[in-house]
C-alpha cells in the first residue's frame, strides 16, 4: 500500500508567506521599543504607559500584547536594545588608532578634557535609558551580567591609548590598573548625574556641567602625573 503522503511537507509558498509575517512582527517589536526610547526622554518609565507607548509607535493598543506581555517586560528588550548600541560604538572604537587621535590634541590635559567632555555628554544623552536599565537590574538581582561586564572591560581599552600617546608625560606604574581606576571613576561620576538628573548633591556643591568637566579633567590629570616614589 503506498504510503500516505505528508500534506505539509511540500508547502514552499507557506514557508515564504511566513517570511513577510516574521519580518513585520519584528520591525513591530522594533518600532515599539523605539518608541519607548523616545518617549522616556521626557518621561520616566513608571510614568509612561502600554497606551502612550501604542500611540508613539502607530500601532494598536492590542497588538503590543502579542510582543509583550506587560509594560515590564519593555524593560529587558529594552537592556538588549541599548546593548547593541554600546556593543556597536565599541565595535567602531576598536577599529580606530585611539592613541593617534589622542597625541594629536597636543597634550595629556587637553586629551583628557576631550575624553571627560564626551563621558559626561553619552551619559547625559543616553541617560533616560540608564534609568530604565537602572530600574530593570533592581526587578531582577539575579539577571545574569556576565555579557555586561565583558563589555564594561571592553570600554576600558580606549583609555590604554592614552598611555600610549602620553608615556613620558604619565607617571602610573601600572597603566592597566590606572586605565581601570580611569573607567571605574568615569563611570561612577558621570552615571550618578545621569540617574538623578534632579540631583540636590550637584546643586548643593554648585557643580554645573562645565566646572564638572574641568574639576573632573584636574583630577584625572593630577592622577596620572604626580610624582611617584
């Protein structure tokens, strides 16, 4: 007796009708968390709603749930969202002669103010998603950070540049340990700023943006280039 054909093994055109239902579903997904980023510039996240974000991106309130199962869980596509974005600007940092672009600013000081100068701007622009991101890592303690942590090394590597453009200016022992510290410090001052925008400890002190970046920039300088025993 023959055996019975499988009706569904030979359906090339419903394979490629999923094709276009897979991509929409994903430029969706896309244009949903594009309008989340969008709308936390002007609104903190436990402000904004499934609604808000629905009309932001032009689509109907119900199919956000077919991608989402609640407002929460923006928040973890979202950590990946930014991920790509930080992944790709190392990417393209990798690729550049960092301690040419350095030396040719002229100095240790003038190189350093450059590099506070474009910390402080990416976390102050970026900063509405830190919050978010801020406010996913205290949902979930237990996400793991390992990808996260290899990336927060990798940001790290830049500055070696700067030990490289500046070797008979800088007086570190240890640049690896330096380049570290460097990172660590960057990334203490500059993300406070970018997660309490309102911050009273700026205010208190009268630290506006400009004499943020230069007292920051002294101190880093200083750093690097007291004498050593």
């Amino acid at each position: 007796m023959p055996k019975p054909s499988n009706p569904t093994a030979h359906r090339p055109s419903q394979r490629l009708a999923q094709r276009p239902r897979q991509e929409r579903a994903i430029r969706t997904r896309r244009k949903l968390i594009e309008a989340l980023e969008r709308l936390l510039r002007t609104a903190e996240f436990e402000m904004v709603s499934v609604q808000d974000i629905a009309r932001e991106a032009g689509v109907a309130v119900g199919s956000v749930y077919s991608h989402f199962k609640d407002k929460n869980a923006f928040l973890e596509a979202l950590l990946v969202f930014w991920r790509e974005q930080v992944e790709a600007h190392l990417d393209l940092a990798e690729t550049q002669d960092t301690g040419a672009a350095l030396a040719a600013m002229g100095s240790l000081r003038a190189a350093l103010f450059e590099a506070v100068k474009s910390v402080h701007q990416q976390t102050r622009e970026n900063g509405h998603i830190l919050r978010a991101v801020y406010t996913y890592t205290r949902l979930n303690p237990d996400m793991g950070d390992a990808d996260w942590q290899a990336l927060v090394v990798r940001s790290f590597k830049p500055i070696g540049g700067l030990f490289t453009a500046f070797a008979e200016e800088i007086t570190v022992t240890h640049p690896d340990l330096a380049a570290r510290m460097l990172g660590f410090f960057f990334n203490t001052i500059f993300i406070r700023s970018a997660l309490m925008p309102q911050d009273t400890l700026l205010e208190a002190a009268q630290l506006d943006d400009d004499t943020l970046i230069r007292e920051a920039t002294e101190m880093v300088y200083a750093y690097l280039t007291r004498p050593r025993n």
